[in-house]
C-alpha cells in the first residue's frame, strides 16, 4: 500500500492513503482517542487516492496513530481467535 506525506508536523498530518478502507479504519480509531482533536479523510474525485488528516493535542500525531494502529492489531486478533473456534 502506497502512503505519501503531504503535510507533516508535531501535533498535525496528511496523508495521501492508497486504500480507501484503511482510511476509513484508522478514522474510526483515531477518532476513539481523546488527544485526537480531528481525524477526517477526503477524496477529492474518484480516481484520486483519499487524503487522511489528523490533528492532535497533547501527544504527537506518530503516537496516535501507532496506538490506533496497535488497537486495530488486537481487535483483529480476537476476531480471529473469535473465527478459529467455530471452526
């Protein structure tokens, strides 16, 4: 999966997102963390990859965004434990 850096400080990112899913996935958790003040994607047309903005207060946007990535890790896993036992 391709990611670009487009803006890139402490307390704020953007990022172009090959995939529309992980943007629309690391929104939903970003938005889970208080210090994320807003997590939002935009696509400006439909040929063009979405644009993921976050911006933070209180812990630098590289943290939220391992910690919503380490959340989605974990849910993952549980889901699928969850999906081995049926078996």
């Amino acid at each position: 999966m391709d990611i670009k850096i487009l803006k890139n400080s402490k307390d704020e990112i953007e990022v172009e997102v090959g995939d529309l899913t992980i943007a629309e996935i690391l929104r939903v958790y970003l938005n889970k963390d208080p210090s994320v003040i807003f997590a939002a994607w935009k696509k400006e047309h439909p040929t063009k990859n979405p644009v993921l903005r976050i911006k933070t207060k209180g812990k630098t946007v590289k943290k939220s965004i391992n910690d919503a990535i380490n959340s989605i890790t974990k849910e993952l896993g549980r889901i699928d434990n969850d999906f081995k036992k049926l078996k």
